[in-house]
C-alpha cells in the first residue's frame, strides 16, 4: 500500500475459500493514525459518503483504507455470510498495522461495515485501538426485537457509536442506551437530526459533505483514545 490515493486490491482468506477485494489508500505524508473504513450494506467502497469522510479524515492526519466485501467485488447486493465479512476485516487489518508501523489503527464502518468490525472484534480477530461505528444498525427498521447487540459486551476495545436522532435502525434510543451501557468502554456521539446516513429532513447536501462534517467529532474522540484518557 502507498499513500495518496492509491487504488489496488488485497488477498482475502475466506473459510474453504479466497478472493481478492478492492482496496483505495489515502494519507497524509506523515499519518499520526490509520484506519480501515467499511462500507453499508448496500454501497460499495467508493459510496460518496466513504470517500468524503476519507478524505476529511486525511486532512487531520489519517491514512485510511476503503475496501470492498467479498458479495460487492462478486457483483452481489445482498451481503454474504457474515464470516466472509469477518475474515476481510483480518485481511485489512493486518495490512494496516503492517503499514502502520506502531502508530495506532482504527476500525470504522458504516452501518453494516462497522457492525462486521464489531464482530471481528469481539471474536479477537482484529485487535484495533477503537471501533467507530457510523449508524450502527442495531437492528432492522421497524423491528426493535430483532436486535444485533449480543456481541457487543465481548468488544473490549473503546467503541463510539455515532448516531443521527432520527434513525430508524436505533428507535427506540433506550435501547441504543442500553447495549452501549452492556459495553466494557463505549459512548455515542449524537448526531441531531441525522437519519441513518445523517442526512437532515429539509436540508439538501451531498453525502461527501455530510460525511466530512463527522470527522472532527471521530478524530477528537481518537486523540482522546490513543491518549490513554478513554472514552468519557
């Protein structure tokens, strides 16, 4: 991997099987942090939303790596066994702290993409500073009894759940509050206003732009982890 942009592939081992997946690399000269960044479940690697918050994040001083899941490199919509997920994660995480070179590595995805981190993280397949979930999607629109939250007490990372109020996937917010309170070190930053992808009734902008206002809340919170100061 290289920095400024760079666009490549990454071999996956995936369980009786391998694939390659498609990989984009942004830094600064001199990355303080590196963090892969996955995407939803129905947008690949390149989505608006992931390269904008890339880009901002590399203006603060974080290399980042976009990558595809194995059922969008195939041409799928609908994601594969989360397994598959599961050992992509591995595969970007090990690049990465190759690359990093001792400065700290981060795991971030949105909606699906970070729930996928969590799970790799809480079966101790990657072992980030901190997991930053963008729309963790706690559970379907519409069905609060179908939760995805009984991992999550097995993260032991510092993980920050950052969340738009109107969100369907997090209604009712008790029960946001209640998984994160299950967590050995999380918080939720809230997001007024912001739907699952954050963006605002009434208020037209493009995701790049939506994405990029994110980003000083992530890094802050960042700073503060890799500081040793933990999550508030």
């Amino acid at each position: 991997m290289s920095a400024g942009g760079d666009s490549s592939r990454i071999a996956v081992a995936l369980p009786n099987a391998s694939a390659d997946v498609s990989i984009d690399l942004v830094a600064p000269a001199a990355p303080w942090a590196f963090a892969g960044l996955a995407h939803g479940a129905g947008a690949g690697y390149r989505h608006p939303f992931l390269t904008g918050f890339a880009d901002a994040l590399a203006r603060e001083g974080v290399a980042t790596l976009r990558f595809n899941f194995p059922y969008v490199e195939a041409g799928r919509r609908m994601p594969g066994p989360a397994a598959h997920a599961v050992a992509t994660w591995a595969a970007v995480h090990d690049a990465l702290v190759k690359s990093a070179d001792g400065a700290p590595v981060f795991a971030m995805g949105k909606s699906y993409g970070g729930r996928m981190a969590s799970m790799a993280a809480a079966e101790g397949v990657i072992d980030p500073s901190g997991l930053v979930y963008l729309g963790y999607p706690l559970h379907p629109p519409g069905s609060p009894d179908k939760a995805r939250t009984a991992h999550l007490p097995d993260v032991p990372q510092p993980q920050l759940f950052v969340e738009g109020t109107n969100d369907p996937f997090i209604d009712p917010h008790d029960q946001l509050d209640a998984a994160v309170a299950t967590c050995r070190r999380a918080e939720i930053a809230w997001i007024e206003g912001g739907g699952h992808s954050f963006e605002v009734k009434g208020q037209k902008r493009p995701p790049a732009e939506i994405a990029a206002d994110l980003v000083p809340r992530v890094v802050a919170w960042m700073r503060r982890i890799h500081s040793g100061a933990g999550p508030t």
